[in-house]
C-alpha cells in the first residue's frame, strides 16, 4: 500500500465540500480519518457512509474558531487510532463585499475562521506531532489570495496571512519534524457562495459554480497526492484550478 495507509488524518470543515471529500478520498486510500464540523448530523452520516465502504472513521463535533474544540478533534484521533499523522484545515468562510460596504462582522468573522481557525489547528496538533517526531499540516488556502480581485481584499487577506505562517513554521521546522502544504483552489462547486453576504456577489459566484467550477474531489486528489509523498518531500504550495478560470 501506499503511504497514506494507516496515517490517521484530523479533518476540520468535513461536514461538506472539499473536507468531506478529503475524508471519503483518504480513508478509501487507507487512511483513519477524524472529522470535524459544526454539523454533527453531517459528519455522523459520513463516518456511516465511510464506515460501510471498509473505512475507519470518527465523528467529533468542532467549531474551528473555540480553540478548545479543535484541541479536543485532535486529541480525539489520539485516542480513537493511537496517533495524528496530519492535520488538513478545510474550514473556511467567504462573506466577501466591497470594503466600501464595510461589513465589519464579515470581516471578524472570516479572520476568526480563516485565519485564527488555522492557527488553532496548529495549536492543537503541534505538541503531538513534536512528540511523535513528525506530523504534516495541510491547509486548504485560495487562489484569491495569488490573484487579487475586488470585493475579496478581506477574505484574500486572511488567506495570504495563513500562507505567511505556514512558510514560518516550515522554516522553523527544517528539523525533519513538521512538513507544511499550502493548497489553493480556484473555483470549486462547494457552499462557499452561501456564506457570501451581498446579493450581487453572490449571483455572479453562483454562475461561475454553475458555468465551470471543479467538483470537490479534484481538491481531495490534490490532498491524496500530497499526503502520499514520502517523508523527505515537502510539497509546499500547490494551486489547483478550472483550466478555463482566468
């Protein structure tokens, strides 16, 4: 088997899109897959759908802006499967509008789960991957934040600030111990455009979903290539996109 067998992967946003997807891709490769969301009745219906295919599953329930909870899915892959091999950061939100709207609560509320439920994550899942002398943080990012659009400075913002710490914990980590991807989607048929807060916005993103946008599970197979590669290869950054997306 390949190496993603039997690692045990947290996931945070696996109740829809790209980190359901990531769950179902893994956990037929081999892995042990701990999911975390809000909706607990999502996750407990793919741990079943994973279950019944042969996989291994756990369901945990987690808001990625209480550092607590994402200590607490962490510590849940320890306990259920005996380690946590990586760490993927899907959660996400994108209630973009133009910075003349000045949609403040927008604004926090994509930096607490853009930005500090990254962050969390990698509070919660580093003391363990020290222990373990290894451990891998992937993280799903934004082609928004490599080609700045209007109406996305925040949520581009809040991107690029977690690529910014990713590329600080890899140098920090030149040890051997931690290994840290950078992955960033273009258009992708998720429900990203549901959280968008201006109508307008919101119908164009709509059309773009309906018109070209990627199934989820070419992110997954970009998460599955990533994770699959031995030890002493980093692939730290990694865009994925529509072909026709410009």
């Amino acid at each position: 088997m390949g190496s993603i067998d039997d690692k045990v992967v947290a996931i945070t946003g696996a109740s829809s899109g790209i980190g359901a997807a990531t769950a179902r891709r893994l956990a037929a490769a081999g892995a042990a897959v701990v999911l975390g969301a809000r909706r607990l009745d999502r996750l407990d219906a793919l741990v079943e759908e994973i279950r019944q295919a042969g996989g291994r599953a756990e369901a945990v329930a987690v808001d990625v802006t209480d550092p607590e909870d994402v200590r607490g899915l962490a510590d849940a892959a320890v306990s259920a499967f005996g380690s946590l091999d990586v760490f993927v950061a899907s959660a996400g939100i994108g209630p973009i509008s133009p910075m003349r709207s000045r949609r403040t609560s927008d604004w926090t509320a994509m930096i607490d789960v853009n930005l500090r439920g990254v962050l969390h994550g990698i509070d919660a899942a580093l003391p363990i991957f020290e222990e373990q002398g290894r451990g891998h943080f992937v993280t799903i990012v934004s082609t928004a934040g490599i080609k700045i659009v209007p109406t996305m400075a925040v949520y581009a913002g809040s991107k690029n600030a977690v690529r910014t710490v990713l590329e600080g914990l890899r140098q920090e980590s030149t040890d051997g111990t931690v290994k840290t991807t950078a992955i960033s989607p273009g258009y992708v048929r998720t429900e990203f455009g549901d959280s968008v807060t201006d109508p307008e916005i919101r119908a164009q993103i709509g059309a773009g979903m309906d018109a070209f946008a990627l199934d989820p599970d070419a992110v997954a197979r970009a998460v599955e290539f990533v994770v699959d590669q031995p030890w002493e290869v980093e692939i730290g950054e990694l865009s994925i996109r529509p072909t026709v997306q410009g």
